[in-house]
C-alpha cells in the first residue's frame, strides 16, 4: 500500500511538473490580469464619460439661466424705453413750450418740464433746446444755458418729421436720448429731448454681479 501511494504522488507530482500544465497555469493568471485590466478601463471610461455629461449639463443650464435672465434684463431696458417714446411727441405740441421757444418767455416752460421730470422716474432729464442747440428750460435746471447744436440726437430731431433714438458717445454723460423737433406753422422752432436713465438697471446689474453689455441693432 505504501509503494502505492508513492507511485501516486509521483504521478501526479509529473502531471503538475508537465510543460501543459505549467501553460495553464500562466494563460489562467493572464487571463485574470487581463480582466482586471479591462473592468480598469471600463471604469476610466465610466468616469469619463460621465464627467462629460456632468459638464456639458452645467454648460447647458448656466447657458438656458443666463439667456433667461438676459431676455429679462433686455424686457426691463425696452419697458423703461418705450415707457419715454411716447413722451418728446406729447412734448413738442405743448403750447406752453411752443410759446417759450417762440417769445423766448421761459419760466413756464422751465416749471412745467421740471414737473413732468418729477412724475417719469425713468427719465434722466428733459430738455428743450431753441434752433441752435441753446437749452432754454429743462427738467434739471444745471444744464440751461448749455449748447448742443453738435450733438447726433439733435441733428438727427431736426432732420426728422418723427421722434429719433440716438446713443450718445461714451465720452459723454448723456447717453440714451429720444427726441423730436418742435414746429409750429411749419417753422422748426426747436427740439424737445428726453434722456432715458438706466441708472437704476445698472446699479442692480452691478449689485448682482452680473457682466452685462447693452448694444443697439447696430452693435453699439
């Protein structure tokens, strides 16, 4: 019984010893490492993309909230700007007005614009102004006496039978304008402008944090 067991022993110590068993052996271990290997990339991949979703969702909704806010910031500025459009037409046939540009008698003109500038809170100032650009009465009586014959919203009034928006230079401090000129009998007497304020828009953007650029049709 001994010398049997030893035989079997031996036998299987040369089955295990045999060059097929030893290939086994490594292509099961490589296999195994190459598995590892794979589920490693699988993983990376995972990852990957999922990072990718991640980051193209976040894109996705900080581009869906900023357009949303800029549709709302860009419906204040049109509210606050149409709420004035209307304004330099009623001006310009006011009688009272008409009658300062026409007898040079302006006090008033001058109590009846500062009137209106204290009833439109969106409005910076409103001024009128004679043919050449001298402003004889306005909302904010620090600029009568000031000339602007040269500046765009002025020419533009005169050169248009209706009211003109114009966008002053950076250079200066009036910026948003709506004007028309003022007639009577067919004579151009003068030009009634008002100036949009955006002040209050500005400050909240600025409060807010937010970077944000205001151009016209034109890009300016």
């Amino acid at each position: 019984r001994l010398s049997r067991r030893v035989e079997g022993r031996r036998f299987r110590l040369m089955q295990w010893s045999s060059p097929s068993s030893w290939k086994a052996v490594r292509s099961g271990k490589l296999l195994k490492r190459l598995g590892l290997l794979l589920l490693f990339l699988i993983m990376l991949c995972v990852i990957w993309a999922s990072q990718v979703y991640l980051t193209r969702l976040f894109s996705e909704t900080e581009g869906a909230d900023a357009k949303l806010r800029a549709r709302l910031y860009a419906n204040g500025i049109q509210s606050k700007t149409k709420e004035l459009e209307r304004v330099p037409l009623l001006l310009a046939s006011d009688p009272v007005l008409i009658g300062a540009l026409q007898t040079g008698q302006t006090d008033e003109a001058q109590s009846r614009l500062v009137a209106f500038g204290e009833e439109i809170e969106s409005s910076n100032s409103i001024a009128l102004l004679d043919v050449d650009g001298d402003v004889i009465a306005a909302s904010d009586p620090a600029l009568i006496g000031e000339n602007k014959g040269d500046r765009g919203f002025f020419t533009l009034a005169e050169a248009n039978t209706g009211t003109v928006f114009t966008i002053d230079s950076p250079s200066v401090s009036d910026r948003f304008r709506y004007s028309r000129k003022v007639v009577a009998d067919d004579e151009l007497l003068g030009v009634i402008s008002v100036e949009v304020d955006l002040n209050e828009s500005q400050i909240g953007w600025q409060i807010s944090r937010e970077k944000v650029l205001v151009t016209n049709s034109e890009g300016l």
